[in-house]
C-alpha cells in the first residue's frame, strides 16, 4: 500500500491555488519603490493633486510670489516647508521684493549668499497657526531663525513688523499669509 500523499484529483487543485496565491506560481514582476528604484528627495517630491495645497504650494500657484518661490528653491528650503508643520509664513510679494535696493535679489540668490537668504527667508516663518484674529496689538513673536517680530493692529488691519497683512491662505500645512514688504531680521 502507498502511504505518499497524492496530488491527483481535487487535492491537486486546491494545492495550485494555494501555490499561486502564496506567490509560488509564475515569477511576477515587482513595481514597488525599492531602495534601488525609489526616487530621490524629500516630502517636496510627493505628487499629490487631490488635497489642499502645502505653503509650498500655494506660493508656487501664485503669479505673485515668482520671486519667493527662487529664494525658497535657492535657499534650499523647499522640503522643509513642504513637512507637516504647522507654519505660518508671511509671503511678500514680488513687488515687495522689488522695493528691496536694486541688486539686493540677485545678490542674495548667488550661493555663496545662501545662509543669509536662509536667516531672511526664516524671519518670515512662525511655528504653528497664527490666524490673524488672533493677534494682538503690540504682540512679539519668535520666528523660525530666531528673531522676533512684533504685530500691529490697527482699525482691524494686522501689520507684522512695518509690513501689512493683505490677505491669508489657509494650507495642508499651516497659513499663507500675503504681505507687502520683505522683512528683515535686526
């Protein structure tokens, strides 16, 4: 008598269905991101079009702020923006930045200026959410590079330092909030 189990019949079906289905059929080819074929960067390299904009974002969508979106890229701080946050960043506007001294841009765009674009660049951003409701007259406030800012309020209009608020931009990752002048730390 033949005590070896046979795989004829029914029983060899189910063992081909087991087989497949624990991936012991047909080799498959794999297309998940792998160490070797995931792509390079960092949360700025994410492509979602589906929900609300990071700061990032917003700022790239506006025809007004070209000139911030090349300060953000050559400051190196497109990834950082983009985390989770939360931030509130004061966005000037490109007629802001062309009040600044003529060159002024330029200069600070060359490399070898990164790490001051980088400290001006940071005086424009908060940690967390600072709706302007919720800002008071005389109000200072930390920014990311370590300097302080200090808010006005005046007949319901915010200023953050001598620059005025002229609109804001609710963010996946916090608030846009638009300004007309480029502040500068101290």
């Amino acid at each position: 008598m033949n005590t070896k189990p046979s795989f004829h019949g029914p029983m060899a079906l189910i063992a081909s269905f087991a087989l497949i289905a624990c991936g012991g059929g047909a080799p498959v080819e794999e297309t998940a991101a792998t160490p070797a074929n995931a792509p390079g960067g960092g949360q700025s390299t994410v492509q979602d079009d589906q929900s609300q904009k990071n700061v990032v974002g917003v700022a790239v969508a506006s025809p007004d702020h070209t000139t911030l979106v090349a300060a953000v890229k050559a400051a190196e701080l497109v990834d950082a923006l983009s985390n989770a946050g939360p931030f509130t960043v004061y966005a000037p506007t490109n007629a802001a930045f062309a009040a600044l001294p003529a060159g002024t841009v330029e200069g600070l765009l060359k490399p070898e200026k990164k790490e001051a674009l980088q400290d001006i660049l940071q005086y424009h951003v908060a940690l967390g959410v600072l709706k302007p409701e919720q800002l008071r007259d005389g109000q200072r406030m930390g920014m990311v590079n370590g300097g302080n800012v200090t808010f006005h309020v005046k007949d319901g209009k915010l200023m953050i330092n001598d620059a005025n608020v002229i609109a804001t931009v609710p963010c996946s990752n916090g608030l846009v909030c638009v300004i007309d002048k480029v502040l500068l730390p101290q």
